[in-house]
C-alpha cells in the first residue's frame, strides 16, 4: 500500500501526523493553566472540572470507533475530518460566552464544556490515527524509531502546554483587539491545525485498507460509546460530593457495566463489530495492554500529585510546582527516542520494556520515600528518572502489538492500545484520590484545610493541578505540610505496585520478530486469530 512512497513522501507524511498530534497534546495541558481566568470570566466555578471531564469522556469513548474507521476506509479522511472537527471545536471554545446565553446551549460556562467535547471528538482521532498512519508508513523493523518521535510530541507538549497557556492568558490580550488572552489558548490551534492539513491533503497518500470492506456495525458502536462516556463521568466526579457509593457514582457505574456487557455480547455476534474481541486471545495483543493499562496510570498519577508535593510540602509558588514537570517531560522525550532508535537498529523490544520499566520503579521508589525536606533539586531528578523509564513505554508497548496482530486489523488493535492507557490514568487518578484524601482525613489537624477540599484542587483531566484553598495560597503550616507528605508518600506507595504489577506484565510479552513488510500474511506466531 505504501511501498511506491518516497521517503520524502513518508516524511512530509509523518510531519502533518505529528503535528496534529501535537495540537492534541498540547489542548489537554495548554487549557489547564488558563481555567482560573476562563471560570472568573464565565462565571462558572462550580462547573470548573466539567471542562476538562467533557474533553476526556469524548476523546476516550471515541478512540476505538476510530481505530474500526481506519480498518475500513481511507486514512487520510479519517485523519483530515479529525482535523476538521477538533478545529471547529476549537474556534467553537474560543467564542463561548462572546453573544451571551444561547437557546439550548446555556450561559457561556455551558457552551465551553458542550464546545470542549466538540473538541474531544476530533482529538481521539488525533490521538488515536498517528500510530496507525505510523504503521502504515514503516514496518515493523523501522517504525520504532519513528514512533518514538510521538513519545517526543507529547513531551513537547506537556512542557510547552502550561507555559503558553499561562503566557497567552496573562499577556495575550493585546495581541487581538478585543480578545481575551485565554480565548487565545484555544484560538492558537487554529494555524498550527492549518499548517497539518495542508502537510496531509498535499503529500499524505489515501492509505486505503487491506481488509475486506463490511458495514460499520452501528449499534455495537453504540453500546461501546454509552458505556465508556458514565465510566469516565463516574471516575471523574469529585469524590468529596459524590462518594465511591453514592446513589449518582453507583448509578453510572452501574449503567457503564449494564452497556458494556451489552457491547460484548454484540460484538461476539457481530459480522463488524466495531472491536474484534478475537483479538484478546493473542497474548502479545492481551498482556501488552494489561500493562499499559497499569503504566497509565502511574504516569498520570505523577503528573498530578508531584505539584502537590511541591505546593503543599515545600511550599513553593503553583507556577514553580508546573515548572518542576519539565524534567519529567524531557526524560520522557528522551527514553522514547531512544528506545525507538535501539529497536530500530537491534530489534529486541521486550529489553527495553523492561528496563524502562526498572527505571521507573527506581524513580517512584525514591518518590515514595521522599521526607518533608527533601530538597526540590532532588525531586527534579527523581522526575527525571520516571520520565527515563516512562519514555520506552508508549511507543514500545504499541509497537509489540502491531507486529503481533493480523496488519488487517491495525486500526482496532493499536487504537485498544491508546484506549488503555487513558482509562487506566482515569482510573488510576480517581482511586489514588481517593487515598490521598482519606489518608489527609486522618492526619490533618481539626483546625487545618478540610480534607475534602484537596479532592476539589485538580483539575485531573488536564493533567495540571492548581491551588483553590486558602492554605495552599497562604503556604503550608508545618502540621499540613507533614500531612501532605505522609498522604502522598502513600499514594506513590500505590504508584509503585501499579508499576511493579506493569512490569511483572511485561516480562510475559512474548519477544518476538520483527516484521520487515506491511504485507499480509499469516502472522508467525503466536496470533491466533485471523480476520474475519
């Protein structure tokens, strides 16, 4: 399909890819830090998480129907209507509130969360199309390399993302008269999603599917996005109102479980079904995801409770807290480059997994023992060493599947993948909140900030936490900031066997060959299915 391409071709290919990637990466980090401003604005504090909750129940319901979309039609239209949506999403969010309250879409606090899922629906594409483009362009012996350029984009993007949007709502507001700076932070994907389109409608071929071309199953389709979206809402709901048994979370929980089921037993009677559940019985395809399952979780919850750390133990500014990722981010662009080049050049992927994976406990075991007076130098490199050990993850872990399963079904298996790991940091922030939260119920003094509050301080969607009580703005008091150590210390605890469970995973991924063609043909191996 794509081996008349030049490497120019591929390459011009991969750019427009990676740069939507990177619009989408960089919305889920970029909004965060300008939410305090948008909520003063619109008025909407109470609704405040909504934004980030109605961007990630989108983009993760969405991402399996577009891996099944790319196994049945052109890529590149896939890639491009993705494009198109997340842009419209994004003009959308940037004009919310601008005309007032609208029929049917509310005051402008409504319209930016509706807006936001808007979004969401074009980012899962985003998100879930640059590995299978990828694997289209590069066979399996070469994409390692490549793939570890999408580990880049997102380590890119979560260093740039809460510096512009802190930048361009604090200074932008000259930039457009009469624009609000935060409106900025939406309005900036606009050229950038420009500038992709251009690099895909102009150099990316058709990339037309291997497989035989069957109707879309809509209804499994269905029953997958109506179960996956209370998921989410019920994991997102901050817990200090709805607890883990209250009537709203139980209802959801049990309306996802009640959809879910229904999706399975379609999909076992479907023709098409929007995922091929043959696939589970490969155990490259089965064991790769039940870590990276467990792995997303461990990387969001460093993201979100490291800047409490910072805040609330040694007491720096919120600004400087954000700042302190940057080596988290740099060891992830890091590892991910390398492990990609490693393979590329000796294959062997299994290796790297698992030395990433023991670097990453190393990182989250000095995390777990961090004492009070840790010096914040030293937190900077313990971040850095998670980052190391986080790198191989993503590109590796998605590689060893594609190789593994029939390339007819590229699109449902890598598109799993991603799925995975976002659900597992999902679940992974609700329950880790959970036990930051009552172990602060147990160690906070009467007079301190009530625990409950500290569920209400992340924005845990987006991945940036920031400072809503009045101790956190005044600094911490020696009581709360020995608290706070002793809650978190407990939540990397939980971290850790999140990452040693990874690992154990991990060591039963079969190692196996490197494909050097895209062609079809039986998969050697240990895939036991074939297409339907």
């Amino acid at each position: 399909m794509t081996e008349n391409l030049t490497q120019r071709s591929r390459m011009l290919t991969l750019a427009g890819v990676l740069l939507a990637l990177f619009l989408s990466s960089l919305d889920q980090t970029i909004v965060a830090t300008a939410l305090p401003r948008i909520v003063a604005e619109l008025h909407g504090f109470d609704r405040f998480a909504w934004v980030a909750t109605a961007y990630l129940a989108a983009s993760t319901a969405l991402v399996p129907v577009y891996g099944k979309l790319a196994d049945m039609y052109s890529r590149r239209n896939i890639e491009v209507t993705a494009i198109l949506i997340f842009l419209t999403g994004s003009a959308l969010c940037g004009l919310a509130g601008e005309f007032g309250p609208l029929p049917v879409l509310g005051d402008g606090m409504s319209q930016l969360i509706i807006f936001r899922a808007v979004q969401g629906l074009g980012g899962a594409g985003l998100l879930a199309m640059a590995f299978i483009i990828i694997a289209d362009l590069f066979s399996p012996a070469e994409r390692g390399k490549y793939q570890g350029f999408v580990g880049a984009t997102f380590g890119l993007a979560s260093v740039l993302g809460p510096f512009l949007g802190g930048l361009l709502t604090d200074h932008g507001s000259g930039l457009l008269p009469g624009v609000a700076g935060w409106r900025l932070v939406f309005y900036v994907n606009l050229p950038l999603g420009l500038l992709a389109l251009w690099f895909i409608l102009g150099r990316m071929p058709r990339l037309k599917p291997r497989g035989e071309k069957k109707p879309l199953d809509y209804l499994s389709a269905l029953l997958l996005m109506a179960g996956l979206v209370p998921l989410v809402l019920g994991l997102q709901l901050n817990k200090a109102q709805y607890g883990w048994t209250a009537p709203l979370t139980l209802g959801l929980f049990a309306a996802a479980a009640g959809l879910l089921l229904l999706f399975v037993f379609r999909s076992l009677r479907s023709d098409n079904p929007i995922l091929d559940l043959t696939l589970f019985q490969n155990p490259v395809f089965r064991t790769a995801n039940i870590a990276t399952f467990l792995l997303g979780g461990a990387f969001l919850s460093i993201v979100i409770f490291e800047p409490l750390f910072m805040v609330h133990v040694l007491g720096v500014s919120a600004t400087k807290a954000g700042l302190s990722l940057i080596p988290l981010s740099l060891g992830v662009v890091g590892g991910s480059m390398l492990a990609g080049q490693m393979v590329a050049r000796f294959g062997h992927y299994k290796h790297w997994m698992l030395a990433g994976g023991l670097l990453l406990l190393l990182g989250q075991g000095l995390l777990a023992t961090m004492p009070p007076t840790v010096a914040y130098e030293q937190v900077l490199l313990y971040v850095m060493i998670c980052g190391l050990g986080l790198g191989p993850c993503m590109p590796l872990y998605t590689l060893a599947i594609q190789n593994a399963i029939d390339p007819r079904l590229t699109g449902q298996a890598t598109s799993a993948s991603q799925f995975f790991r976002q659900i597992g940091g999902v679940m992974a922030a609700a329950l880790l909140g959970t036990v930051l939260t009552m172990s602060l119920a147990q160690t906070l003094p009467p007079t301190a900030t009530p625990a409950p509050e500290v569920a209400a301080q992340t924005t845990v969607a987006e991945g940036i936490p920031f400072p809503t009580t009045a101790a956190a703005l005044s600094g911490p008091t020696p009581e709360a900031r020995a608290a706070f150590s002793h809650a978190i210390s407990r939540v990397y605890l939980c971290t850790l066997c999140l990452v040693l469970c990874g690992w154990l995973a991990t060591l039963f991924i079969p190692d196996l060959p490197l494909r050097t063609s895209n062609a079809v043909k039986p998969v050697p191996v240990l895939a036991t299915h074939a297409a339907k």
